[in-house]
C-alpha cells in the first residue's frame, strides 16, 4: 500500500515543479502586463457601476381638493365702502355746478359738476356721491393740468363712486380738478333737484328747475367732510 501512495505524490510534486519552472521562464514584461490589465479592468468595472444611472422609483400621490368658500358678512365694510365721507387731507377750492335745461317739459336734466381740490396727504383713493342718477358719464381727473388714467369703481349700494389710479399707488400731494357729467330724474324732489308747476283754471305756467340747498343735496354730500363742514358751491342754470 505504502508503494501505491508513493506513486501520485511524485506525479503531483513533479507537475507542479513544472508549472513552476514554465512561469520562470515566462518574461517578466508580461507578468507586469498582466497585473496591470487585471488592474485596470478592475478600475473600469467600478467607474461603469458609479456612472450607471440608478433606478428612480416615482409614487404618484393622487389628492382631492377641497373648495374653500368664504362668506362675506353683509355688515361689515369693503375697503372704505362704509366711510364715503371725504378725508380731512382732502382740501376743496371750488365746486360748480352746470346744469342745461332743453325742454322745460322735460322730465330728466343734464348736468356738470367741476371739483377744484387740493390734498394734503397721499390718498389711495378719491370717493364722492352719486345719487339716484340716470347717467354718469366717464369722470375725468386732471393733476395740474394733466389728464390721469384712473380705475372707475361704482359702490351702487351707497351711491358713491371710486377713483384708483391704474397702477393702484397713492394718488400724490397735489392739485387736482375733477369734472363728472351726469343726467338726473326730476321727479324725485329728495336729491336736490326738482321741477313745479302750476295749473289755474285758465292758465299753465311753464315749468322751472330749482336747485336746493338741503344737506341731502347731490353737490354738499359729494362735499361734506368727516366733520360735517359744508363748501362754497357755485350753480349755473343754461337753457336751451
């Protein structure tokens, strides 16, 4: 038995004295190559893995909205809508008045009103009344001279008009001249305007417009400040 064994490890010794003596006489150049390549294909596997894209998950969340509504309280105010006296900043020069009559049986008047103010702080807004009018046409506003571009805002619930510039900055110190033509319903005597006549039993006199001074008057509410404080107002009465 001890003959058998001897046999293969002298086989095995004598083959790997052999593989040993083949790499001696391998040139060392290509050993060097070798290693080097196996080097580089290592380096090369790891940039690849680096550089290749992962996989991006994307979960998609689908939400409900909910509609918010928002209910406004009938009592209380937009903005200054509940505060259309003028401001005590607001300095008035002149106010006239025009008013053209082309029939005297006529029911309804045009009119012109012509505001010369001065203010005495930034204001964002201009506000003066407007009752129960037939027609408003497109009021001008004019800055020493020249004409503005302003946003017309009509509060219907409290008869008052708004005036905002278009950029919504602050209306400057200065002197400005506001000028709205108008048509108004002479039937109804509470807005400061009105038209009589009289009948006998042989005769019927011609109508006529009277302009009243009340405080419920078109011009002195457009004109009234905070402190209740009346301005000069200038009427003129054309017929045609």
């Amino acid at each position: 038995m001890a003959k058998n064994n001897s046999i293969p490890n002298t086989e095995l010794d004598e083959s790997s004295n052999g593989r040993c003596s083949s790499l001696r006489r391998l040139p060392k150049s290509w050993i060097i190559c070798g290693i080097i390549f196996y080097c580089a294909s290592l380096l090369t596997v790891g940039l690849l893995a680096g550089l290749l894209p992962r996989r991006t998950q994307y979960i998609t969340i689908i939400e409900t909205q909910t509609s918010t509504t928002t209910t406004q309280d009938p009592t209380e105010c937009i903005e200054d809508e509940c505060n259309s006296r003028l401001l005590s900043d607001l300095n008035v020069n002149n106010y006239e008045l025009e008013y053209v009559c082309h029939d005297l049986k006529q029911t309804t008047m045009e009119g012109q009103v012509t505001i010369d103010f001065n203010l005495r702080k930034p204001i964002k807004q201009l506000i003066y009344h407007a009752k129960e009018m037939i027609q408003l046409e497109e009021p001008v506003l004019f800055e020493n001279g020249m004409q503005h571009s302003i946003l017309i805002k009509k509060y219907l619930p409290h008869d008052y008009i708004s005036l905002r510039l278009l950029n919504n900055s602050l209306f400057p110190m200065n002197r400005y001249t506001l000028i709205q033509k108008f048509v108004i319903n002479l039937n109804n005597p509470s807005i400061g305007f009105f038209q009589s006549f009289h009948v006998t039993k042989y005769s019927f006199s011609s109508q006529r417009f009277i302009l009243t001074f009340a405080l419920n008057l078109y011009l002195l509410n457009m004109l009234t400040h905070q402190d209740n404080s009346i301005f000069p107002v200038h009427s003129r009465h054309f017929q045609q």
